[in-house]
C-alpha cells in the first residue's frame, strides 16, 4: 500500500500519549516532520518514532511546505485554528486535537479552509471508538432508546487538576476543565442524541479552589497565581427539540462520583449510563431490568482485523478518509457545534444571562 506521509505539529503530551502510538502500529504511516516550540521535543519523537530519519522543525509553516498527506495538530487550543486554516490552504488533510478551535467563529474558519481546499479535516474526540461508546451509539441510531430528551454530560474529577504544559493558562487554553475534558461528554452526549441544533443554555463556571495550597492533587499541587481558568463549570443546555443536556465539568470538586467521557442518557423506551461501564435500563414485559454488556468477551466490530483500541481506530478511520476509502466518524460540523455550546456556557457564566443561538451567533 502508498506510503501514508504524515507531519506532527506539537510533540507534547496528546502526541505522545495517543496520536503518534497509533500511528506507529500502522505499517503504511511514513512519520516525516515532526514540530514543536521546544526542539528537543521534535528531536526526541524523531528519535523514538522515525530512527532520527524525519526532518524537525520550531516553526509550522515549515513543516506544511513539504510533502505529506496529513498535518497532526497536537497544540495548545489557541493555535489550532491557525495552524490547522494553514496546512488546509498548503493542500494538507488535518486532524486537529480536541477542542476544535477556541470559539465558534474560528471553528467556522477551519471548516471555511476545509472546503476549499476539498480535503477531510476531523477532530481528535478518541472517546466515540470505545466499545462502550460503539455500543451505546447502535442502540441510539436504532431507535431502542426512542426519543432521547434528557442526556447528562459527565467530567467530573476529584482533585485531579493538570499541572503542567498550559492546561491552567486561559490565554492559551480559553478555559479549563470545560473546554479540556466537557467537551469530550458533551460531544458524546450530542453524538448519541444525533442533536445538533441547540436553542439556548445557561452557564456557570466557578474559581472556588483555584486559591488552594494544600491541595491534595493527583498530580502534585497547583501554583495557585498560574491557575487562571476555571476549576469547575456547569451547563444547562436546552436543544430546539426540547430536549435537555446537563453538563458537570470539573477538575477538583469535593466528590467521590468521579465520571469523565461519561453520559447518561433517558429516553421513551430506555435508558443508558456509562459508570464507567455500560448500563442499559428499561421495562419488558411489565418488569423492570437492566443490562450490562459484556466488552471483555469480544469487541464491537469496526473494523476486521483492527485492534479495538479507540486511538488506532481513530488513526485508521482518519487515514482511510483521508485516502477516500471510508467516512470520517468525527465531523467537523459536528466539533463546531460542540466548541460553539462551550463558547455559550462560557458567555452565560459572564454575563450570567442565558445564551441564545439563533440570535447574530450564526
């Protein structure tokens, strides 16, 4: 098969973690530039991923002159934007890192530079190729839910803040847990329902512990002055339809019900949750029941042959897309609609009046 020619723009933590892995494990995926700020770090991928064979770089704009197939954006959430509309324009498929953009109107940039340049952009929301989430995602488009008209949207963590990279830099990240980890629930809230009209939603976001010393993290306490964002945020998202979304966003609440990439979902003939494993609930034949799936047996089919791990499905759904042999699973549409609810939650909590769509938003 042709060699598949890929470029990474960010060398950090979510390149490390799930992006360049899976890519590795797929024999046809050539690695030919890697880029980051910090040059050791290009340097070091090089060395672990490509035997030192790719070219690195500091400077993007580098990077997308040369040949490739796909530019990997594994940046903080500020240039996403910028760098994704760039390598669109230089004739590049993308796959851009959760969140999409910062805002809604530059997420509508990147799908603008996605049609002209006639090739696939998607975005990394890895969660939608669990098992659980292939699952759960059948039973919704087969109508055994019935209408969904109330989903909640789980990322709640106790005391499990991120300390390093720009995670607590709103300049660079354009909020906290929120727009780092809701916006993986409330993209599989939306998913499942297939929902992606929103009327309006009310937000709040809260800095009650960012002040904390003593802390007791998971990772090691917080510099308190660095910690801009917000430590918790809550939505009320109410859909065109009626229907309603509830999204709890949380680094450090006082909680022992932690859940994140997590949905609970209710609908006219059943009823599902993710805590963390599968749950399904309903009544047949007058009686109450309620059914676990059992993943540990086999996988839910995909792809034949594939490991059912949710990067390496996600790099090979990007790459056969991008080659015109399959669909991507993960709009762009779809991630913009997602980055514009965030955007309203976050608009409300300031303002602290409702945001609505339908209004000069779109």
């Amino acid at each position: 098969m042709k060699t598949f020619k890929v470029g990474i723009v960010g060398c950090g933590g979510i390149a490390n973690g799930k992006h360049m892995p899976a890519l590795k494990k797929i024999s046809e995926v050539e690695f030919v530039a890697f880029c980051d700020l910090i040059e050791e770090r290009a340097q070091k991928a090089n060395a672990q991923y490509a035997d030192g064979k790719a070219k690195v770089f500091t400077d993007y704009r580098e990077l997308i002159k040369l040949d490739l197939d796909a530019v990997y954006v594994c940046t903080p959430n500020v240039s996403h934007c910028e760098i994704s509309v760039a390598a669109l324009q230089a004739g590049k498929n993308v796959m851009c890192e959760k969140p999409m953009a910062m805002n809604y109107a530059e997420a509508k940039q990147m799908i603008a530079a996605r049609d002209k340049s006639g090739k696939v952009l998607t975005i990394g929301y890895q969660n939608r190729y669990r098992p659980d989430s292939l699952y759960l995602k059948k039973e919704c488009d087969n109508g055994n839910l019935g209408e969904i008209y109330l989903a909640k949207a789980h990322a709640v963590r106790r005391r499990a803040v991120p300390t390093w990279g720009v995670f607590l830099d709103e300049e660079k990240q354009g909020g906290g847990p929120l727009i780092d980890i809701g916006t993986h629930a409330l993209d599989l809230a939306l998913f499942m329902m297939n929902n992606y009209e929103p009327s309006y939603v009310v937000g709040t976001t809260y800095h009650k512990l960012n002040k904390d010393t003593q802390t007791g993290n998971a990772w090691g306490d917080w510099e308190p002055d660095k910690f801009t964002v917000e430590d918790s945020a809550f939505g009320f998202i109410v859909m065109k339809n009626g229907a309603t979304i509830q999204l709890d966003a949380s680094w450090a609440l006082n909680i022992t019900d932690v859940r994140e990439a997590s949905v609970t979902l209710c609908g006219t003939k059943a009823g599902a949750t993710m805590k963390p494993e599968l749950e399904l609930n309903g009544v047949k034949n007058g009686v109450q029941y309620t059914e676990t799936p059992n993943f540990k047996a086999s996988g839910v089919a995909f792809y034949e042959g594939v490991s059912q791990d949710a990067p390496d499905l996600e790099a090979r759904t990007f790459i056969d897309a991008a080659r015109g042999n399959g669909k991507l699973y993960v709009l762009p549409e779809q991630a913009a609609t997602v980055t514009h609810i965030l955007e309203g939650i976050y608009i409300s909590a300031k303002t602290g009046k409702p945001y609505f769509f339908d209004k000069e938003n779109k």
